[in-house]
C-alpha cells in the first residue's frame, strides 16, 4: 500500500500532491488552446445548441456542489449567462423552471451519485440538454449526458475529494470563457489574458504546497479548536464553504463556512478569544470589504488565521496568523486558497491520528438516494 502512494502518509496528502499535474492534464486532455481561444475538440453537440440556450442549471452533491458555486461566477461573468447552482437532492422536490432552452450541467467525480443522476433525469425529461464534468469514463452520469468534460484528475480514492475539485473548477472555467466566446461576449484578447494566468495555476499551487510546514504548526496549535469558523467573499465564499466542510468531514472538528459579509447577521455572537476563524482574503474587489470583517474578529477578540496574497501590508497587524500565496486574478484565486484549507484539515486530521482516507459514516460515492 505504501508503494500506491508514493511515499505520502495518506492518499489524501498524494491527491493534494497532485492538483498541479492534474490541472496539467485536463486542460491538456479536454481543450485546445490555439490564437487566444479555447475550443473543445468533442463538444458539437453544445456548441450547436449555444445560441439556443438562456439558462444554466448547475446540480451536484457535496464538494463538487462547491465547484458548481464558483462556476456560477465564472460563466456569469464570461458568458453572461443566468446560472442556477442547486444540491441535487434539493432540486427535484419542487417546481422546476426548464425546458429546451436550460443547459443542464452536472457536476461528478464519481459519475454514480444517485441524487445528481435522478437529478439529471428529471431535467432531461424536461427537454433541458444535459452536459456534465465528471471524472470516471463511463459511469452512469457521462453515459447518459450529451457531452462530457471529463478531468482528469486519475483515479480519486481519498473520501474527501481534493484533487477532484480543482480539476472540476478549471474545467467549468475554461468552459465558461467557451461560452463567453461562442456568445461574443468575450473577446480574443479578453481570452487571451485569461489564459496566460490559467497556465500559472501549476506554479502557483507548488508554491502553496511549499507552505507545508507552516500550515502544519498552525495544524498543531489549532487542531483541539471544537469549532471553527471559515469566512470568504465572492468566488471565495464558496471556498470558504469547502474549507469548512473539508475540517468536518477528517477532523470531526465542528466547521462552518460563511460568507464574511454575512457574519454580522448571526455568527458574529460566537466569536470569543476561543475561536479560530480562517479567512480567505486573497487581493481581490472586495478584499477591503473582507479585511473590515476582519476587524470585527479581532474587535471581538477571534483568533484570525488569514490567507493573503504576498506583500500583502494591510491585514499584518491586524491578523494573527498568515499564510501568503501568490498574486493571481480574482477568479482563479480559489485554487491557492482551497489548497491552503486542504493542507490545513488534512494534518488537523492526522495529527489527531484519524482515520484520513476513510472517515467514519463517509462514503466516497454516494449511490442512495
Ligand atoms: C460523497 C463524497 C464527497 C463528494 C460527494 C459527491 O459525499 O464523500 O467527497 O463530494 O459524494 O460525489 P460526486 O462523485 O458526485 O462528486
């Protein structure tokens, strides 16, 4: 078993290893990047129902429901599109809004999660047109959707999904920026400077890796916290929600994701000198907003583990705890600070000597409804 992984403690700490790589390889393996543009070499049966299309709704389980929360703001943002993003279990219970006009999009590492295939026959039923991004050839969800992107992460066993997740958020961007282009929307130019950050992702995720050992001694002071709150805004927000929910399912340790600016509304009356908050404040348009939020921590005597971009002046006096990352656009942002929470509950997890791989009451595929 210790040869399966490589020399790493866990599969989770190998899948963590390997988001560069595996980025690497699904930009490689889906699209090709020619003159500032990005084309799919297997994707007719979208790219005719484009300029047909006017809504898009985003269904998935879990840790790829919060990739389907930051697509939202990329194909918003690209495409200029309505997107929808639901929890498949919740989206069947009620009166769907869809019809040939809808792109369903599925989001699954597995393929098999029976929520989001139910899910995914109802829409379909409906006439929506049925695309999903999913890392197994050939399970139940790729078989049954129009067209696939599949990542290429390699086989996930970790119940907790890590590198699955990254592959998923690029691969919804670059089909964001897809969208944008086939709409006009997006301009080759426009494109083009995306792209030329899309293909730092690799280094910049290296240099987060590099950060191990910091975020193991914050792992080694924090892991006995019984509760911690995670705080991020816009794309980060979802971000947030991940980190949260990447401490409880590992570390047993009580997590919630917020978004900072909605704190004041309820779980700013938890915060004492007790409680560790992360926040996720990379540079960004709304980094001011967040770095006031910050304040209201530490008004209240929180202890703020913040994630920076470098060179960063303005949270150094007021945060206790930093992990710098590099500096990259707004959007893809998400990669470095995601990173950032994986390593953080991963050793949260082992230190307390848990069972990392296979957490108690987890499954990684979930084929019950
Ligand atoms: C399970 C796994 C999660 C995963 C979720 C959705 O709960 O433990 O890690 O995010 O299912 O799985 P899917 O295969 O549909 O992405």
């Amino acid at each position: 078993v210790m040869a399966e992984k490589a020399g790493y403690n866990h599969f989770m700490q190998k899948e963590i290893y390997e988001q560069p790589r595996a980025i690497i390889d699904t930009i490689r393996g889906n699209y090709s990047l020619e003159n500032s543009s990005v084309s799919f070499p297997d994707f007719n049966i979208i790219k005719d129902a484009v300029k047909d299309l006017n809504r898009i709704v985003i269904v998935a389980c879990g840790t790829s429901w919060h990739a389907g929360l930051i697509a939202k703001f990329y194909i918003e943002k690209f495409a200029k599109m309505p997107v929808e993003v639901d929890i498949a279990s919740e989206f069947r219970y009620r009166s769907l809004v869809i019809d040939e006009k809808t792109l369903f999009v599925a989001i699954t590492q597995s393929g098999e999660t029976a929520d989001t295939l139910s899910a995914l026959r109802v829409a379909k039923k409906m006439g929506a047109k049925i695309m999903s991004v999913c890392n197994v050839v050939g399970s139940s969800i790729s078989r049954e959707s129009d067209s696939v992107i599949y990542t290429h992460a390699g086989p996930e066993i970790g119940v907790a999904s890590t590198k699955a997740f990254t592959t998923q958020v690029i691969s919804l961007f670059m089909f964001a920026m897809f969208l944008g282009q086939e709409r006009k929307i997006l301009s080759r130019d426009e494109c083009g400077r995306y792209l030329a950050e899309v293909v730092r992702l690799p280094e910049v995720i290296e240099n987060v890796l590099s950060k191990d050992d910091l975020i193991l001694s914050l792992a080694k002071q924090f892991k006995d916290a019984s509760d911690f709150l995670y705080l991020g805004r816009n794309v980060n927000f979802p971000v947030a929600l991940e980190g949260a929910l990447k401490l409880k399912e590992i570390s047993y340790i009580h997590a919630e994701g917020y978004a900072a600016g909605e704190m004041k509304h309820g779980p700013i009356a938890l915060i004492d000198k007790t409680l560790p908050v992360f926040v996720l404040c990379p540079k960004s348009s709304v980094y001011e907003k967040v770095a006031s939020n910050v304040e209201e921590v530490k008004t209240r005597d929180g202890i703020v583990i913040a994630v920076v971009t470098e060179g960063d002046e303005g949270l150094k006096d007021i945060c206790d705890y930093m992990i710098e990352i590099p500096d990259i656009i707004e959007e893809l942002s998400v990669f470095p600070t995601v990173v950032a929470t994986q390593l953080f509950s991963y050793h949260c997890a082992h230190l307390l000597g848990l069972d990392v791989d296979q957490p108690r009451n987890l499954a990684k595929s979930v084929t019950v409804e």
